[in-house]
C-alpha cells in the first residue's frame, strides 16, 4: 500500500509538472504566434561598459525607440522586430566574441553595429564568412570600405572628415602642425589620413603623438608638442572621456597653438561638460538638414542622445534595415543586393542614402567652432 501510494504522489506531481510545462510552452507559442504575428530577431553590437558607453548607450535608446516606431508601423502586417544585444566594448576582441554569441546562441542573421570601427573591423570577418549582414550606424574608418561584401554603413567614412579639415587648415594658413592622437582603429585612420593629406599642401607635421587607448594622462606628449611650437594641434581621441582629457591637459599645459579636433570635440555632450577648455576649438560634423528641425531636437531629448548625426543615422539605420526585411524576410543575400540597389533612401532624419560597390555613403562635412559654449558653424 505505501508503493502504491508513493506511487500516487509521483504520478500527481508529474501530471502537475508536465501541466506547468505544456502551459508554459504554450504561453511562450502563444507569445511568438498570437495573431499570427511574425517575429524577426537581429543582434546589435554596441558598447555598453567602458570609455565607448558614452556611445553605446544613448545608441542603445535610438534603437529602442526606433524598434518601437517600426514595431508600431508593422502592426497591421504582423510583423515585429525584436532586437539581442551584445556589448562590444569598443574593441575588435570583445565585438567578435558578441557576434560569435549572436549568430551561434541567438542564431541571428543580421547585425547592427558596431559603433566603434574597432567592434565592426572585429566582427567583419567573422560574419563575411558566414554570410550574416554587419550594418554599421557610425564606424567611420576608412578601413570598413573594404571589410567586405556583406559590410555596410550608413555613416560617412572619414575620408570625407580629412579633407574637409585639411582644406580649412591650408585657408587658415597653418604651416607647422602636431597631432595627439589615440591608438584606435578610428583614430589612427585619421591620423594616417592628416599624414598623407598634409604634406602635399605644404603643411609640415613638427610632431606626431599616439598615447594607449583610453590614456588618463598625456602631458608627457604635450611636453614634446609645446616644444615643437606648431601653429595648431590636432586632438584625436577616440570616445569624449578621452576628449575631456586631451582638452583639460591641452588647457593646463600652456601651449597658446590653436586647437583643432576630430569630430568627437563638435559633439554636444563634450562641449556642454566641457566648455570652456574646448572654446575657440575647431572640428568637423557631418552635414544634415535635420539638425536643428525641431523634430529632431524633440526626439534627441526624448533619447538623451547628444551625439548629433549619430542619432540620426542610428535611428533611420534600423529603418533601411526593416523595410528590407519586409522585401527579404532573413534572406542576407537578398538584403545584400537590395542595399547595393538601394537609391536616394529618404531617412527621417539623415537625409538621402545611397550605397556605393563598398557599402559606404558619401558624406559632407562642415567646420564648427565652440563659441561662448555653443557649435557655430565656420565653414
């Protein structure tokens, strides 16, 4: 009697469990299925922790919010997007770790990112060999041209930021120049930008230094600029902590050379936390006509995202990636041609996108100076 009611008690709870399951199961099909909707998941890569969250995560909140508008635009398709991301980190290493994560845990097809050129240089060949989409909304380095097939961006490669610099400095006469720059992906391509642009318009280079990623102290190489007395200094950091410190340093080391930046020292969240080391400093921004749209500065507000152009291409990259999906469902192939087809695709907010044999958009830059706190344009 005692087996067979141990045996009772067994069989109860087992029923009682396998019920739970097959409800569980059933919520879980319920939730994929309910009005037949049709899920669609992609990864991102961003960064999340360290000096490149001061990107990651206002880039994370566009996409939300871009998720959602898109989400709110499919509803009477069925369709939902659903986005896993992965923290990049801001390095090669850790963004190919989060891809290998995505497409063989997650099983996805798609990512967007990375954010800095060092995640998407990373993971390029990782997702080429196995045919899943990289599309970057803000790697700018000249290097993702050529990443390969399945690589796309919907942000300028700085090819356009050199020369739009290089030409303002040889119309403001500056004949000595030295540069601090970060060793970076992003950073260095500038750097080797700036070093086979100016010399050819007479511009000599008196000093050339590159300090570790994320250094907290670079007086030893401003030492070395002040003694080289340059007419102006390029500052070419990576993320706006590092900014911060290439200004604060720049300020107390006396050097009296004019400033100038990359585009990190025009983005409004460095200039608001620093503005009176930056004023009077000069850099390049990528030229769109929603900046000052109230529309675009609402939706700024409403993703904390003080990253100008950024914002914009973060938000309307989701967009180019959705209405793709619409046409190729998880097809990489078919989203890959349709994005080299792809012909003056009208953003919400960055204007036209056309892509070229690379992947890459043509970008155009313009010079703005920190004036009494505030980005004015200059040229």
């Amino acid at each position: 009697m005692k087996k067979m009611k141990k045996m009772r008690i067994f069989l109860g709870i087992f029923f009682v469990f396998s019920l739970m399951l097959l409800s569980s199961c059933s919520t879980e099909q319920s939730k994929q299925n309910s009005g037949n909707v049709k899920v669609y998941r992609i990864g991102s890569v961003v960064p999340l922790t360290g000096e490149g969250a001061v990107y990651g995560i206002p880039v994370q909140r566009v996409e939300q919010k871009a998720v959602a508008d898109l989400n709110e635009k499919w509803a009477s398709k069925n369709m939902k997007l659903e986005v896993v991301y992965e923290d990049g980190k801001c390095n090669g290493r850790d963004a190919l770790t989060a891809s290998q994560n995505l497409v063989n845990l997650q099983g996805v097809k798609i990512i967007i990112g990375g954010t800095c050129s060092s995640e998407t240089l990373g993971m390029a060949p990782f997702t080429e060999e196995n045919k899943v989409l990289l599309f970057s909304t803000l790697s700018s380095s000249p290097d993702v041209s050529n990443a390969g097939d399945f690589v796309f961006r919907n942000y300028p490669s700085d090819v356009a930021q050199v020369e739009a610099m290089v030409s303002f400095i040889k119309s403001k006469g500056y004949k000595n120049i030295a540069i601090l720059s970060e060793n970076t992906d992003y950073v260095q391509a500038l750097r080797k930008g700036y070093n086979d642009q100016l010399p050819k318009q007479g511009v000599k280079i008196v000093a050339d230094e590159v300090v570790s990623p994320n250094a907290k102290d670079v007086k030893t190489e401003l030492s070395k600029i002040k003694s080289a007395k340059p007419d102006a200094v390029l500052l070419l950091p990576q993320t706006i902590p590092t900014g911060a410190v290439f200004a604060k340093q720049y300020f107390e080391s006396g050097i009296k050379a004019q400033v100038l930046g990359n585009e990190v020292f025009g983005l409004p969240e460095l200039v608001r936390e620093n503005s009176q080391i930056v004023e009077g400093a000069y850099s390049p921004s990528a030229v769109f006509d929603k900046e000052k749209d109230p529309e675009f500065l609402e939706f700024t507000k409403q993703t904390d995202c003080q990253l100008g152009f950024y914002c914009a291409t973060t938000y309307d990259g989701v967009f180019i990636i959705g209405e793709l999906i619409e046409k190729c469902g998880e097809n990489t192939e078919c989203i890959k041609g349709q994005l080299y087809s792809l012909k003056d695709w009208q953003g919400k907010f960055s204007g036209s996108t056309t892509f070229d044999k690379n992947g890459d958009v043509k970008g155009q830059f313009q010079i703005n100076q920190v004036v009494q706190g505030q980005i004015v344009k200059v040229s």
